[in-house]
C-alpha cells in the first residue's frame, strides 16, 4: 500500500469515526434534524431489538423524538469499534460497515443528579456510505443484548 492510499484510508476511518459519534450526540441531545442528516437519502434504522421500530430514517426520528421524551437525560457510551471498508462501482472504500458496542443509561430526571432509571447495551451495526456530501448512514440496526431498571435510589427492578 503506498503512503497517499493509507493516509486516504486513516482519513476515511477517522470521518467514519464522526459520523458514529454525531449520531450518539444527536440521539443524546434530542437534535433529530441533525439525525435525519447523518442518513442518505433513502436510509434505514432498526430499532426492534430494543422495542421500537424499523423504517425510514425520518419516520424513526419522529419515533425516537416522542420516545426520548421519557427520558431527558440520555448518554450513549459507544466503544469496541470495528471499521470494514467495502466496494462501491469499482471503487475501494466507498462503503463501510462498523461494528460497535454500547451502553446507554437514561432517566426520567433530567436534573443530573438522577440515578438511571434505565440502562441497556448491545451492538450497533452501522452500514456507510460515501456521498458527494461526505460519508453517511445508509442503515443503523440496534441488537440490544441486556438491559436494567432501577427504582429511584437505584435498586435494580425485575422486569
């Protein structure tokens, strides 16, 4: 591999990187516009495993919007990230896959001072795509693996 194809490459994961990042700070701060602009046109999200739904990425957002207002603190914590560049129209590296995983506590008290009423983890699976816009969400799909509640000072509740 010469030195420009592995600077383009690092360059790559590292705007694939951001956009798994932006898309955990818009779900924790709200920002759904800014979660319907992560997606290419015609882009998915997969939210079942969790309870939610599958669709269009702006049908979820409307989803999650009136969802996420249960839980006004919100923080997802996404690590183990595994970055596979694909080929597009001949072209290496114009899609990507990532696996990552995660953990998400929420509250229904948004005073900071709450204990999370709700904490779950599992795995992301991202599917990217370049645009003439940069790189984009082409399809996210959630696969919870465990979740915990908690009453109000913090003991775990059976569910």
């Amino acid at each position: 591999m010469t030195q420009r194809v592995e600077l383009a490459t690092v360059m790559d994961r590292m705007a694939v990187d951001e956009v798994v990042t932006d898309y955990a700070v818009a779900v924790d701060d709200g920002d759904w516009e800014a979660y319907r602009a992560l997606f290419a046109p015609g882009g998915r999200a997969d939210y079942r495993s969790a309870g939610g739904i599958e669709g269009h990425a702006a049908d979820v957002a409307g989803w999650l919007a009136r969802t996420m207002r249960t839980f006004p603190m919100r923080q997802h914590l996404i690590v183990n990230r595994r970055v596979r560049f694909g080929i597009l129209e001949r072209d290496t590296g114009d899609t990507a896959l990532v696996q990552a995983d995660y953990i998400n506590p929420m509250s229904t008290l948004g005073d900071g001072q709450a204990v999370p009423d709700f904490v779950c983890g599992g795995r992301y699976a991202f599917a990217l795509v370049r645009t003439y816009d940069g790189w984009r969400l082409r399809e996210v799909v959630v696969h919870e693996k465990w979740r915990r509640l908690t009453d109000r000072a913090g003991t775990p509740v059976i569910n």
